[in-house]
C-alpha cells in the first residue's frame, strides 16, 4: 500500500457504464445510482458511456436517467460526445480515479481494466487479472475445485466443435444427470442461461446461444439442488475482503424456472429475498469465511458479489463471481451493507476511499468526517418533515415500493426536506421503517422483516458486530441507526401527520382513489398531486373520458370505450362481434375500469382471448401467464381486488417505431403514435412538459416498461422527424386544456394517441399518482425541460407547489 501524500476534500470520479454486453441497461441503473448517492458538492460524478460498439461517449448527467440505452443511443453523435483513445485517456487523468460500472463482457471480463492499467489510470475494482479468472464459469470453476473447494461437474462446449450431441449425452449418463443448467461460459446476470431436462433440449439452447453470438463457449452442469444465495464482499483497508450479510434466494424452480435476469432485477412474488438468511448463524458464518478465502484466492480488490447454493448435506457451491455488482436503488450491495449500519452513501464512499487510500489519496480526515455528520444531523432538525407512504394491496405496490423507495431516497439530498419511509400493509396497517428494512424488493418482504426485526436483531447482533469489527469501521463511516418497526393503523399514522406533509407513493386502490385524499383533507393535511375529487375521477377510467368529451376541446377527445359487467358475460362469441361492430375495431384492448394504470391490460385478438380473459377474471387469479394471448411476451399482473366490470377500446394501430444498431426507425402506417406526457403545477398554472413517445416490446406496456429501469424504451421529447415542432405546441397545448379541464393541480400524467400531421389528442387515461421509480419517464421530461430539472428538484417543487 502507499503511503498517503495527500489529502483531498473534493474528488473527481469517472463513471464508466453503458458497454457491448446484454447487461447495458442494469449498468445504466448502476451509474444512476452512484451518482445519485456517490455524487455531491465534495465529489464530481463525469459520466463516460460504452455504446454497444465500444465506441465511448462523454454524456451528461441528465442522461444517466433514462429508461434504457436506446432511449438515447440513437441521439449519442448529436448530444453527446465521441472520444477517441487519446481523448479518453486524457478525460480519464483528469478524474482523481475511475469507477467501472459495467456489467458483462468489456466491463468485468478484464478489458476495461487492462486499459486503465496500461495508461496507468486509478480505478476502483478488481484488477484486470482477477477479472480474467472469475469471468469464465468453467475455468473459475476449475480454479476453486483445484484449491479444495467444494464444486459439481461441469462440461464446456466450443462453437466450432463437433460431436456436441454425444459429449452432452455422456455428461448426462455419467452424472446420471435428470434436469442440468446450460448457460454461457461468459456473461453474468442469468441472461442466457437455461434450465433443461433431457440432452436434447440441452443441445437446443447450446445451439441457441451460439446463434445469438452470447458465447463462443457453453457450459453445462446439473441442476444444483439446493438453497441458492448471494453474499456481497467489501475489502477493508488492510486488503482484506469482508463478507457481510448473505441474502437467500427462494425460488420456486419445479417447472424449470431459474434465478434469471427478470427475477433478479424486476420486482416479483416469482422470487423472494431473506436478507438476513434463514440459515443458522453456523451456516451464515461457513458462506462469509469461504467467500473471503475466495475473494483472496482470485486476488479481488474493493468489492464483489458471489452467487452460491447451499446443498441438504452441508456443502457450499459458489457458483458465480462478479467483480461488479449490481447497484440499482434496491441491489444485493445496498440492501446488505444497510444491515451493518451503512446508507447508500456511506457505502459507496467506504469502496471510494478505500480505493483512493491505494493510490496514495486520503479524501477526508476523520476529524472532517465527523464534522461533516455533525452539520448534517445538525441540518436535518431545521428540515421539513415529510412522510412518504408507499406500498399497500394492489397489483401495483411492487411499483409503488419502487417510487416510494426513490422518492424517500432522492429526498434525503434535499437541504428543505427530511422524508420518513412509512410501508402500508396489507390490512391497512402502516409501518414506520428503519432505514435497514426498507431495501427490499417486494412489499411482502419488507413486512416480513418488519414482523421478524426483534428476534432477527437478537440472533444477529453478533454476526453483525463482527462485520463491523473486521470492516475496521470508524466513527461516522455509519450514519444508519437501527430502530424496532413502529406499528400503527392509518388512523393512527394520519393524526401524527398534523402540520406536516404527507408525500403518497401509492398506486391504485385507495392511495389513487380519492380516499386518502379525503382524509388528508379532513385532517388539513398537505399532500402531493390533485385533490379527492379529480383523483376519484380519474381512476375511474369510463368516467374520466366521458369528462374529457363533456370538454368538447376542439381537438382533443377521449378513446372510444365501452364497459361491459363481467356477471353479464354469458356467450363471448355473441360479446365480441357487438364489441368489434360498436368500437368499430377489428382487434380490442381490455383493462378493469377502475384499477391503476397497468394492472389487468391486454390485448384480445378473438373471441377466445376474451373467453380465457374473462375466465381469468371470474377466477381472481394473481396474473395472467405469458403467451396466453398473442404477442404476450410477459405475465399480465392482475387487480388484488374484485374486478365487476370490463372496459373495452378499440385497439388503435400506431406507426411503427424501433430502435435498431443505435438508429432510430420510423415506419408510417396510420399517422398516429402513443405518447404520455406530464402536466406540473407551477404556481396556479399548469405547465405541460415535453411529451415522450413510448415504444412497446409487446402489444400494450407492461408494468416493468413503464417503471422499470432496463426495461422498455421512452423516447424524450419525441423526435422532429417524426412529430413537427408545431404539431407538438398544438398537442401540449390540448393536453394543457384537457388537464385543466379536469382540475387537476399538483402534478399528474396523461397517456394519449396522438396524430403526427394534425396534432389531434385521443386521451386514454389520466395519471393522478403518476410513477416516481429511478428511472421513469416524468424525470426525463422535467430533464428536457431549459434549464433541466433534475429529479430532487422536481420532487421538491411537487411538495412546495402545495404551499409547504
């Protein structure tokens, strides 16, 4: 190690995301976040970005916030730019170190860090040489069964190798193999990794990943039979790796599921996360002292996730290596380093530092740092209290924990505000939360930690001591205190709101209803977006259009729409040729009346879509499995409450709209495209922000592509090649008088067709809570606006334009 030549209380960090691999988007997830938490007045966050050529580009900070990549490859050469060798290496010694957040091929493979290696550049992260080593499953595989670590069988098959049929035949019949896993040598995140039962089906996705170019190499192995995990790694300042909290993984994997990209990213009752485990403390303690030993052995640095399985007789099997995890709001590092007491921040700035420490760089004495926490708890008791309450019962409150999440999360920076996280159970109880129990990704699990924290922090308290002890922490490295759950009912929690503001992330039911609302306003209670009133009404998605077309704006009218019983259902031949002739359609969409904006939408192609749709219905299923219908790529999420009536609207054919090799494809078929576009009070006024086109992978959004980040594609603001600058003034415009129209105040946001020459607005349902998630599309726009909003700010002036 170096000795320290200075010390410095600012620092420059380059951010490098984006990269050629599958992983891009969950990179682009991992930069926000590190710039989110990481970034501030003392540290400079200069994002570079990988395009999926290699090709770097230096981007703003503002474009960190989309969606996906392809929200703004296409624009790179025009907003961005390019940078050449010499110009990136010279950006890159401009910054006091580099921080990789590449997930994949490029970025954890080794290349990255061997180029910042050859140009003598710091960087935080494992050295290209372990990269090399954990990289390749099969070879990394290898490597720990050779230094006496418990592995199972595992086979290798090359592109341009023959015979494959016959090797993949033998590997079954000698390991008397009944389900194995094929997956890429290379790669991480699950993306191409399958679960098969027969040699033939292995040899299928073997050839369908060497299709696709995933790999020039397959691996095949059998089906670990046990209790998956996942266990971050944090290198102290000696060079030590310390493990801290595992986190389980259970799944249900009888009909070939497996942990794979959806399920590790997406938030879904598919999967559950026990973070603490509910291994025995013995157990939790043999997977931390092996994944230290490994961390060592592959000679990592700074951090790491290990993926692994735990088997009936005792043994562990690491099964995975990542030199970068993942960092979205809610990732395994954040969610397991808030057990020992570390916020995001304090996290991030840990690897920082210790990183900087290497290269001879101290950012801040501790005296500084104690100071600084100081003026910060200091500040926090002249902040303004701000509840923010998210979760609940709906189809939507996995989305809801997501916005609430952010929302609280984006607050804590604001120098105004000082957020609380309360969680609404399902009973109607709510929650007041530790920061340690929030960073969950399902409402269920973050009630189940709620229930269990007692007895959970009495059998921890000496896991987590020694964590800390080894970690070598110092005063003010943790700024996280622990606190047993508040339990309360929402009566309870409303009176304790008297004279504060209370910020709703809630979605549907009565969060989107008008009924909280109406006893915030009983109460005189400030709280986000429009009033009782103008929530009940949009929620309602029949009566919202009537009121639209009760405007008579010229230009502007609601979608044409009919609501049918579903008690009234008795002969769906009969019900579709009346729906088709009545809307005039010749395919439908379909979603219950009164649910929030994503639960329970499809689209029906014939009478025996919409036989199995209300089928689906009468039997209050939890959602609807993928390929029920055409073109249904996903799972349709269901209402958790009682669906009495069906809308029904003409499916409305858009142009067509792609983005292929970073450019933008623009094929016209009927003039109209899909936009949702936000409306911000600002003052007594309403303000109509740029719209954003949205570009779906199936028929209809689904709710990951509306609020996930890495997911979907929202273009901001929609393009002068296809909607004409005039065209879109004519649209915001409508929109404008349509919001107006409604009485909306505070914030919310509109979906709508609208045609590409006229600037006629057909409205399709209004927002009055609109999503508040890391990456969604509300933010892109306030960004486009002139100056940008950047997300904090936007938060803050919801809350101040409600006179608070």
């Amino acid at each position: 190690m170096k000795t320290l030549q200075k010390q410095k209380k600012s620092v420059k960090v380059a951010l490098l995301c984006g990269g050629p691999s599958l992983e891009r988007g969950i990179s682009l997830n991992s930069a926000r976040s590190v710039l989110d938490h990481l970034g501030s007045e003392s540290i400079e966050i200069i994002p570079i970005y990988f395009d999926h050529t290699k090709k770097p580009y230096h981007i703003s900070t503002a474009e960190l916030y989309c969606n996906t990549p392809s929200d703004f490859d296409f624009k790179l050469k025009q907003k961005a730019k390019p940078l050449n060798d010499a110009s990136l290496v010279k950006l890159l010694k401009k910054a006091d170190i580099v921080f990789p957040v590449m997930h994949g091929a490029f970025g954890e493979d080794g290349t990255i860090q061997a180029f910042l290696e050859k140009n003598k550049i710091p960087y935080i992260g494992s050295p290209s040489s372990a990269c090399k080593k954990v990289f390749d499953k099969y070879k990394a595989n290898n490597l720990i069964a050779d230094n006496g670590f418990y592995t199972i069988p595992s086979m290798v098959l090359k592109i341009y190798g023959t015979g494959h049929r016959k090797v993949i035949a033998e590997f079954f019949k000698k390991h008397k193999i009944a389900r194995a896993i094929v997956k890429p040598a290379t790669g991480g995140s699950s993306i191409g990794v399958f679960s098969v039962s027969t040699v033939d089906e292995a040899l299928e996705r073997a050839d369908f990943i060497f299709s696709k170019r995933m790999d020039t190499r397959v691996v095949i192995e059998p089906f670990a039979e046990g209790i998956e995990f996942t266990v971050i790694l944090l290198e102290n300042h000696l060079g030590q790796g310390v493990a801290v909290m595992p986190t389980e993984i259970e799944a249900d994997y009888n009909d070939h599921q497996i942990f794979d990209f959806r399920k590790k990213y997406l938030p879904t009752r598919a999967v559950t996360y026990h973070c603490p485990p509910r291994f025995s403390n013995e157990m939790i303690e043999k997977i931390q002292i092996q994944a230290e030993q490994l961390f060592k052995l592959f000679g990592m640095r700074d951090f790491a996730r290990f993926d692994g399985w735990v088997f009936p007789d005792g043994n562990i099997w690491f099964s995975d290596f990542n030199p970068i995890s993942g960092m979205e709001q809610n990732s395994f590092l954040f969610q397991q380093a808030v057990r020992i007491g570390f916020s995001h921040h304090d996290v991030l700035l840990y690897i920082l530092k210790n990183a900087l420490r290497r290269y001879g760089i101290d950012l801040e004495s501790n005296e500084a740092r104690l100071l600084n926490n100081l003026t910060r708890a200091n500040d926090a008791s002249k902040k303004k209290p701000v509840a923010v309450i998210f979760g609940g019962s709906t189809a939507e409150r996995q989305v809801s924990l997501m916005s609430g999440t952010n929302v609280w999360l984006k607050l804590r920076k604001s120098n105004t505000y000082e957020p609380h996280p309360y969680v609404l159970g399902f009973d109607g109880t709510v929650w007041e939360m530790p920061y340690a129990l929030i960073l969950n990704h399902t409402v269920e699990e973050i009630i189940s930690n709620a229930k269990m924290a007692s007895s959970d922090m009495t059998r921890l308290k000496f896991l987590i001591e020694k964590v800390i002890y080894k970690l070598a922490l110092k005063d003010g490295d943790r700024t996280e205190s622990f606190f047993l759950p508040r339990k309360q009912t929402l009566t309870q929690f409303i009176k304790s709101q008297k004279g504060k503001f209370v910020f709703i992330g809630l979605h549907g039911g009565i969060g989107e209803d008008g009924t909280l609302q109406k006893v915030l306003d009983k109460e005189n209670i400030k709280y986000n977006g429009p009033s009782s009133k103008v929530s009940h009404l949009c929620m309602d998605k029949f009566a919202t259009i009537q009121a639209v077309n009760k405007l008579s704006i010229s230009g502007a009218h609601g979608a044409n729409q009919k609501v049918v019983k579903v008690s009234s259902v008795k002969d769906a031949s009969k019900l579709w040729d009346e729906l088709l002739k009545e809307l005039d359609a010749k395919t439908l969409i379909v979603k219950p009346r009164g649910d929030g904006c994503s639960a329970g939408i499809a689209r029906l192609f014939n009478m025996e879509d919409l036989k199995s749709y209300v089928q689906f219905v009468r039997s209050a299923c939890s959602s609807i499995p993928a390929w029920t219908f055409k073109n249904q790529k996903d799972n349709i999420e269901m209402p958790t409450e009682e669906v009495s009536e069906l809308l029904f609207e003409n499916f409305i054919e858009t142009d067509n709209i792609k983005i292929q090799s970073a450019k933008l494809a623009y094929t016209r078929k009927t003039d109209w495209i899909e936009v949702t576009v936000g409306v911000v009070q600002k003052g007594k006024d309403l303000y109509v922000l740029n719209p954003s086109l949205t570009v779906a992978e199936g028929e209809v959004l689904s709710v990951e592509e509306k609020f996930q980040g890495g997911t979907g594609v929202n273009i901001t603001p929609s393009p002068e090649s296809i909607v004409k600058k005039a065209v879109l003034e004519k649209v915001k415009e409508r929109i404008g008088k349509v919001a107006q129209g409604l009485g909306i105040t505070g914030y919310s946001r509109i979906d709508a067709f609208i045609h590409v020459k006229t600037g006629e607005v057909s409205i399709i349902e209004v927002n009055t809570l609109p999503a508040l998630t890391p990456s969604t599309v509300i933010y892109h726009q306030a960004l486009a606006e002139t100056p940008a909003i950047f997300p904090t700010e936007f938060l803050e002036m919801l809350i101040k334009n409600k006179g608070y």
